[in-house]
C-alpha cells in the first residue's frame, strides 16, 4: 500500500513539472493571460485564476468553492490560500508519516525549503486590473514536521511555469515592446527555451476588460 501510494504522490508531483507555462500581465485598464494550455487559465464566477502545483483537481475544487463564497477578489485570494494551505498540510504531513524517505527524497529534494505551488488571481475591482501572485513554500521543521508558508503580493506580471533556467539573455527589446500578448509569447521563450523575441507559436489568451471576458489566438 505504501508504495501504491508513493507513486501516486510521485505522479501527483510531476504536475508541478510537467505544467505548461503561463503568463498573466496587466496592460493599461485590460489584464491578459495566456499560455500553451488554455485549460489552465480558469474563470470562477466574476474572478480568474491559474494554478501549478500537485493535487490539481483538489485544489482546483478548493477554489471554486472559495469563490462561491467570495464578493470581492482580495477576500477570495485570502480565503483561497488558507484552504490550499489546509490542503496541501494534510497531504504533505501524511506523505511523511507514510513514507519518510520518498518525502525527503522526492519531495523536499534533500532540501529544508521549497516552492511547491503557485495561484494567479486576476480580474477587475473597482474598475481596475488587479492581479495577485500567490507561492507556497514547503518546509521541513523540528517541533512541526511540515509547515506550509506563503507569500501572496500584488503583482503587474506573474509567470507560472516548471523550474527552467532563466534566460533573460539576447532577449530582442524589452518585455513589454510590442503589446500585451507579445510580452506573453517573449516570457513564454524565455521560461521554455523558444524564441524569445514574441515570434513563438500561437497562444490562446484571456483578455478581461471593465466590460467582458473574451478568448483571442495569436
């Protein structure tokens, strides 16, 4: 049973690895996201988000019983950590329990802290674009076993993508040149080793404005 369940964690925890990158950027009075794998991006009631991480359809239900829930984004972010947070503590403290060795091997990769999943938040709010970043930490303590932190700031830009090398080098122009999706297509190339001056393949963005939300290809 033990090995059963540690390579269902293990599958679980490729997620985070095999994850298609996605950009989430506020341009003037609009927001964008916009990646290779559209399904990702997700629209719950008035709010978005998108997330990376294990346990996908888990937390992806966690969230969308937090918006139900939820009149305002701020509230809704909050109130949407602390229940991934809960999540992710009793996944985490029983993989340990179970299996001590594949959690520090596999898991926490010999290593006393890790990112292990990130949310975008995004939408309007008193007519204006707001995004919010949100990365959670794993950590391995003394008196706590597994403590979960995390970090969740307003940001104009969030990238949500697997652990590749930054390749900010020999980028054509600066990030934003070019427009909303071509700063996406540009950090795309950068997280994923294709072109990086916004000339990459197509890619499906959600553009939500004061007034509408609508899916564009470019």
């Amino acid at each position: 049973m033990n090995q059963f369940y540690a390579l269902t964690v293990c599958l679980l925890l490729s997620v985070c690895t095999i994850a298609q990158t996605t950009v989430c950027v506020i341009k003037g009075d609009s927001l964008l996201a916009g990646g290779t794998n559209k399904s990702r991006i997700k629209s719950a009631g008035n709010f978005n988000f998108v997330y990376v991480g294990p346990f996908d359809t888990a937390v992806t239900s966690k969230i969308f019983m937090t918006a139900a829930t939820s009149s305002e984004l701020k509230t809704f972010s909050t109130s949407a950590v602390l229940a991934v947070k809960d999540l992710y503590q009793h996944y985490f403290l029983r993989m340990l329990r179970n299996n001590p060795t594949f959690f520090d091997e596999r898991v926490m990769g010999k290593q006393l802290s890790r990112v292990v999943g990130e949310i975008c938040f995004f939408g309007i709010e008193n007519d204006k674009p707001v995004l919010l970043n949100a990365v959670f930490y794993i950590n391995k303590g003394v008196k706590h076993p597994v403590v979960i932190s995390y970090s969740l700031q307003p940001q104009d830009i969030a990238i949500l993508s697997p652990d590749n090398p930054h390749r900010y080098k020999g980028i054509v122009g600066h990030l934003s040149d070019g427009g909303g999706v071509i700063e996406i297509k540009k950090s795309i190339g950068i997280e994923t080793g294709g072109p990086m001056d916004g000339s990459g393949p197509p890619i499906d963005v959600l553009l939500v404005t004061r007034s509408q939300k609508i899916w564009i290809r470019k």
